[in-house]
C-alpha cells in the first residue's frame, strides 16, 4: 500500500512565496558567463557577415511644385485656406495620384528598359548595375511580343564578348546585333568600367511585373499638408537607376500633362491645315483661269467703271464668304459632336469661332474631358466621380448643341439681308458688256478665296502660338538626387546583433530555471520546510558500491564521517541505534547512503549490520557481492534462527548484512509480522548499530509500517534529481509526526562550474565539482575539469 500523495494539495505545491534571488541569478550568469561571450561573438560576426554581402539600400528623392488651379481667383477658397479649414487641394491630390499610376510608370519602364536587369557574378551573391556603372550597354532593336522570361551569361573580352544562354555559345563583336529568345539585341562596350574577369548575367523579365514592382516602389506624398510641393522617393540598392527612374517619371508626367492640354489645339491645327489645303487648291485653279481669260482676250485691267462695281462686290462677297463661313464652322462642329456619341475626345476651339458664350461652352467642355481622361488613369466608370464628370460632360455638350442651333440660325438671318444686297450688284454686273462681265466674276472668285486663304493661314498662326505657350502645372525644384542610405545601418546592426547575442543565452537560462522543477539549491530545501539538513554528499563518479575506508580521504569520504558525528549530535538525549533510510522514489541514492553510511560506522569499530528491507526491488546483496536468495522473508515466512541469515560483508570486519531474500507478493503483510519484531529485537542486543534500507516512502508504506524501529529516519533527496514537490512532502510528514526523528540528506551535489555558481551551500571548498554518479551505487573519483568541458557543460550537458 502506498503512501497518498494528491499533488493538487496546496500542502503539496512547490513553495512560491520565496524572494526573487539577486545574487543567485548572477551566479547563474556568471557560471555561463563563456556562453554569453560566445553568443556575442557569433552574432557580431554574424552581423559583419550580413553588412558584408548586404546591398546597401539608398533612398532617392526629388521635389516638384504643383501650381494649383483651384485657387486663382477665388477669394472664398484662399480665405478657407489661410483659416486652415482646407488642408489641400483636389488638384494635387488628383497629380499625386497619376504620378503613382500604372500608365505613367508603364511609359518609364519602356523608355528606360528596366525589364532589362544586368547583375554581376560575385563569390557569394549576384549584385545588380545600372547605367554608367555598368561596363556595357545593351540596345533593344526588336523585343519579341509576349517574350517570357530568360536570360544568358555574358563574359566580356577587350575585343568581343561570349554569350551563354541555355548549353550554346556566342562569340560576337561589340555592336555586332544578334537574336535571344527576349528579341534581337546589340552590346556596346563602356570603355571607363574595368572588366569583371567573374562575367555577368543579364535577365529579362515582364514589363507587367516590373512596372507593378516599380509602381509600388514609389512613394509620392506632400512635404506640407498647407503646400502644393509633393516628395517624389524611392528605395532602390542601385542609386543610379533610381535617379533615372524618378527623373524620367517626372518626364513623362509633365509630357501627359502637356499633351492633355494641347489635344484641343492639336485637333484645330489638324482641321485647319486641311481646309487650307482645299481653298489653297481652289484659289490655284481660279487664279490660272483668270490668268487664262485675259491672255486670251487680251485684256489687262478693267474699266474705272468696272472697277467700281468690282469693289462693292467683294465688299458683299466678304460679308456673304464670312457668314457662311461661320455656318460652316457650326455645321462642321455640329458633324463632329454628333458623330463622337462617346464624348471622350476635346471639340476643336480655335476654328474663329466668334461667339463669346459657345467659345466659353467648348472650353469649359474640353477642360471636363481632361480631368475625365485623368481621373481614368487612377479610377473606373464606377467610381462617383467619374460619373459625375461624365454626367457634367453629357450635359455640356447638349448646351452647346442648343447654341450651334440658335447661332446657325442668326447667321442665315444675316445671310439673307446679304444675299439681297448680292441681287442689286449682280444686277449692275450684268450690264457690263460680256467679256468684261466674265473677268469681274473671275476676279471677284480670285479675290473672296485670297480672304479666305488669309483667314485660315491667320487662324492656323493663332492655333500655333496658342500651342506654343502651353506649359505645364508644375515647377521641378530638384530633380532626384540621393539623400544617403537607409538600410542597413551599420550601427543599428551590431547593436541589434549584440542584443540578440545576450538575448538567446539569457532567455535559455530564463526557460531552463522556469522549467526545471528539480531541487537544485540548498535554500529551496530551508526555505521549503523545518527538517534538518543532516548532510550533503557531492557528485562524483565511480564504479565502487563504498567509497569510505580506513585510509580514504576523498571529499565525499569526508563528508560521510560528518555525517556520522552529526547523527551523534541527532542522539543528543538518547543514542542512536537504528537508522532508517528512505526516499521519495527509486534512484535517489537510497542504498548508496546506506552501505558508505554502514562502512563509515564500521571502521571506528562499531559493530554494524544493513538490513535490505527493500523487499520489492532489493540491489544491496548486489552491490556487496553476498549471496541475496537467503534472508528477510525467508526468516519471517519460515523458522529459521537470525544468525542463520547474518552474512558477513567480504573485506569489512564489522559490518554485516541480511539481504531481502527472495521477493515476496506481499512484502506491507510480512513487514506487519511478529517476526519483525523479534529480529529488530535480536539485533538491537547483539549490534552497536542498525541500518535500514526500505523501499521508496513515496510509493509503497513500507518505509512507516518501519519506522517505529528507528531512532532516526534519513530521507535522501538528490540533487537536480528530486522533485521540488518532495519538499512540502517531506514538511507535512514531519508536521503530521508520522515519523517521529527526520533528518534530510542531499545526495550528488554537482558543483555546476569552475565560474563562481554551484549548488549554494556545498562543496566544503574542495573545487573537485564531485557528485552522485550511475544509478545509485557507482562511484570512481571524477579528474579536474578543463576550460572546454566546463564551457560545455554550461548548456549542453544533460543532467544526471
């Protein structure tokens, strides 16, 4: 029957009230204090390592100012500005946004070919070049549609250069173009770069991607919430290519700007150098058949009279020419809105259009369509926005329908009060006679298509000028230029580097204490309950079942003899006799104790006898090399004489033992025998001392159904070995008196290391670092350790 243990019993629990021990963690550091040196040191190299093979990462910034438009001339929105109420506009926000759009930076990666990427072959890693620095240039002549990526080898020579792509190799010249599967290409030599004797390796990879990769690397944002300056910026490990990169965005930003603003102009010079072109046509046919006329009629000039009515003519011409003109603009402008139903193109502004409301209706309509084609480069036809704009557009140009309509019809009005003053000119020409009649039409045609030539080729120079002065809503303060690198930082590295050098040996100490629920310090045991500590035994290693003679002086030969003089002091109102050893559970040390204890009585003469009342797992007869199928339960079972069970220890003349005998099935029922009584009676008269050697306390009873025999009753524990629970254990039996005289023995101290921590309270000052060795009753005298093995056994080695 074994003794209850309810190890959910706050009785039970490890005590947690004890203090947090100061000086006990710093001898636990100091012991592996080599660990730490160690951790360090392999983590700055670690760091050196990184900085070594780390691309450098710099930031690359320009500035550029966007003139707001939305703040010209009103006075409402500058007063809300200088209140603070308005943060920004929407017109930066909008050029923030298209700078960061894919389109945008679409255009850059074609322009600068960045899904071209040219690395150089190092011992470790592969670093990217770009530009200048790179010692050749490569000129895209053809890509392939579609091409998948790929890539080749290059070695470059003074001469030439070899190219390996897949198993086949190229020898060609510089300059000379050849095929890849990315399209046809052709290498230049930068004659200021030395050559790499490691090569190069060129890869080609999508503009998709790449333009995605880029877009995201760019970050735009205001330098001031109040301001219209934007920082454009990105992280790149090649300088030289971001620089580019930023430089040519910006580029291309101001060249979409431009070319929304002059889709308007550009539509009108387009119209107009066509409808030149026609009236050029026709002026060059009337003029030849004026020219002809008069060649063959030989006539030179006409008549004063004739002359006369020539002017008022042409007066009515330019009248009648001009508002049908105007119709003709009109009508054109009416074909082209009607036949644009999508209304996403500009309407031509710069056709001599003279009426203020309908000039001002165009502009208004193109300035829609340019923030409609950019708000398409960040958003969809969903977005509220956009239809907005799409409704404000549609609206618009319904408007300027009506106008046309309404205009068309004044200037037919005026063409027909015209057309009246035609009839009485006309009427006048008339009586001229025939072939001056027919040369005053020539001339009056020859004249009305010359005012019309004019009137375009003006209107096409004011188109031009208009075209010219477009500029942009920007203002470059600095182009891109490097500020200096972000990452890595030197410093942050190696500090961070030594953090984590502490970090990892202190949080494997911090883990190890949290988890190890094994006495591993002399003041647990104090601290845990009021039994006497009665010795403690170091480590050490050997292979001897006793480790004290007559001429032993070893530590722990010297620690038993201490043992033995503080029994005496146990004794002090009655002498000790009978000795009871115990534990908790198997491999304490038990037996060990109790055959160095009994050799330790014996060679002051005392006559000593071990009983192996183990009779569940007995190991005495064993470790004494006596016979062990003869003893204990033979003599209770059966009635055989107590000095028929006594054996004589080989080499020790005092000591003596009965073995168990062989295993009973119920060893608690046998121990409960009379019998047991008389033989501790026999052998409290014929021996100066009695040594117990019972089963485990912790799992049968045997130890307390004995202990009524004992003066003193030894409980061993070991050190890292015992559980911390044994502790409160060991309290509540002395507590609750269910053993009358206990004392605790601490076996296979280990003095952890030759760095200043050890098992607090013992080692006597010998520095042996000895202990408890294999199983519990072999011992040999452990050699002093070197600096490796005490480095070693800081972490690695695991605990006995």
């Amino acid at each position: 029957m074994s003794y209850p243990i309810n190890t959910t019993d706050n009785e039970f629990a490890i005590p947690a009230g004890s203090q947090f021990d100061v000086k006990k963690f710093i001898y636990k550091i100091l012991a592996v204090l080599p660990w730490f040196i160690v951790s360090i040191v392999l983590c700055i190299i670690a760091s050196k390592i990184y900085l070594r093979y780390t691309m450098p990462v710099s930031k690359i910034s320009a500035f550029l100012l966007i003139k707001s438009q939305e703040d010209g001339g009103n006075s409402e929105y500058k007063t809300l500005k200088e209140m603070g109420l308005v943060t920004q506009n929407n017109d930066v926000q909008n050029e923030m946004d298209i700078l960061r759009s894919y389109s945008i930076m679409r255009k850059v990666v074609d322009s600068l070919h960045l899904n071209v990427n040219v690395y150089r072959e190092g011992r470790v890693t592969a670093s990217p070049i770009f530009g200048e620095k790179s010692p050749f240039f490569i000129r895209v002549i053809n890509e392939t549609p579609n091409a998948k990526p790929s890539g080749f080898k290059i070695a470059l020579k003074e001469k030439n250069f070899i190219i390996t792509e897949n198993t086949s190799q190229k020898i060609l010249r510089y300059g000379e173009e050849f095929e890849t599967d990315f399209g046809k290409l052709a290498l230049d030599r930068n004659p200021n770069m030395k050559l790499d004797p490691n090569g190069y390796r060129v890869f080609f990879t999508d503009k998709e991607g790449e333009t995605k990769k880029y877009k995201g690397a760019i970050d735009v944002r205001l330098t001031h919430d109040m301001g219209g300056i934007i920082e454009i910026s990105m992280l790149d490990e090649v300088p030289e290519r971001a620089v580019m990169i930023i430089n040519k965005l910006i580029e291309v930003y101001n060249g979409a700007g431009l070319e929304d603003k002059n889709v308007a102009s550009v539509r009108t010079i387009r119209f107009l150098n066509e409808r030149i072109d026609t009236v050029a046509r026709e002026l060059n046919a009337v003029e030849s058949n004026t020219q002809q006329f008069k060649t063959s009629n030989r006539i030179n000039s006409i008549s004063a009279e004739d002359t006369s009515y020539l002017g008022q003519a042409v007066a009515v011409d330019n009248k009648k020419a001009d508002q049908m003109a105007q119709i003709k603009v009109l009508e054109s402008l009416e074909n082209y809105l009607t036949a644009s139903k999508g209304g996403n193109d500009a309407i031509p502004s710069g056709l001599g259009i003279g009426e203020p409301t309908l000039l001002s209706l165009i502009t208004t309509h193109n300035t829609l369509i340019q923030e409609k084609q950019r708000m398409a480069l960040k958003s969809t036809e969903a977005d509220p926005l956009v239809a907005n704009l799409n409704s404000q557009v549609r609206d618009i140009r319904e408007n300027i329908l009506r106008n046309i309509k309404a205009l068309k019809g004044g200037y037919s009005s005026n063409l027909n009060q015209v057309q009246s003053t035609y009839g009485n000119i006309e009427s006048k020409i008339a009586s001229l006679p025939g072939k001056e009649k027919q040369l005053v039409n020539l001339t009056r045609q020859v004249n009305l298509k010359e005012s019309l030539y004019l009137y375009l080729l003006q209107k096409r120079e004011e188109s031009q000028l208009s075209l010219a002065s477009n500029i942009n809503n920007t203002r470059l303060v600095d182009s891109a230029f490097n500020t200096g690198v972000v990452r890595p930082v030197a410093s942050q590295i190696q500090l961070f580097a030594l953090l984590i050098g502490l970090a990892i040996p202190t949080l494997i100490l911090v883990l190890r204490d949290f988890f190890n629920n094994k006495i591993s310090d002399r003041k647990e045991i104090e601290e845990g309950t009021t039994v006497p500590i009665l010795g403690e035994l170091s480590y050490e290693k050997n292979k001897k079942s006793i480790v004290i003679d007559n001429k032993s002086r070893t530590p722990i030969s010297e620690q038993f003899r201490l043992i033995r003089t503080n029994i005496q002091y146990m004794g002090a109102e009655k002498s000790v006799k009978t000795i009871l050893l115990s534990s908790f559970m198997s491999g304490e040390g038990k037996s060990f104790v109790s055959l160095n204890l009994a050799s330790s009585m014996g060679i002051t003469g005392a006559k000593t006898v071990i009983l192996e009342f183990d009779l569940r797992k007995p190991k005495l007869s064993k470790y004494l090399n006596v016979p062990g199928e003869f003893g204990i339960s033979n003599y209770i079972i059966k009635d055989i004489p107590v000095e028929n069970i006594i054996q004589k220890v080989p080499g020790n003349e005092h000591i003596h033992v009965i073995s168990s005998g062989p295993i009973p099935p119920n060893p608690a029922e046998l121990l409960l025998s009379p019998k047991t009584d008389q033989l501790m009676k026999y052998l409290r008269e014929n021996f100066d001392v009695i040594i117990i050697d019972t089963a485990p306390i912790g799992l049968v009873t045997d130890a307390l159904l004995l202990e009524k025999f004992a003066d003193l009753t030894m409980f061993i524990v070991r050190h890292k070995y015992s559980s911390k629970a044994v502790i409160p254990f060991v309290e509540k039996l002395n507590r609750e008196k269910k053993i009358k005289t206990l004392a605790l023995v601490v076996n296979g101290i280990k003095n952890e290391s030759s760095f200043g921590y050890g098992y607090g309270g013992y080692g006597y000052g010998y520095g042996y670092g000895y202990g408890y060795g294999y199983g519990y009753g072999y011992y040999v005298q452990d050699k002093k350790k070197g600096f490796l093995e005490n480095l070693l056994g800081g972490f690695g080695k695991k605990e006995a």
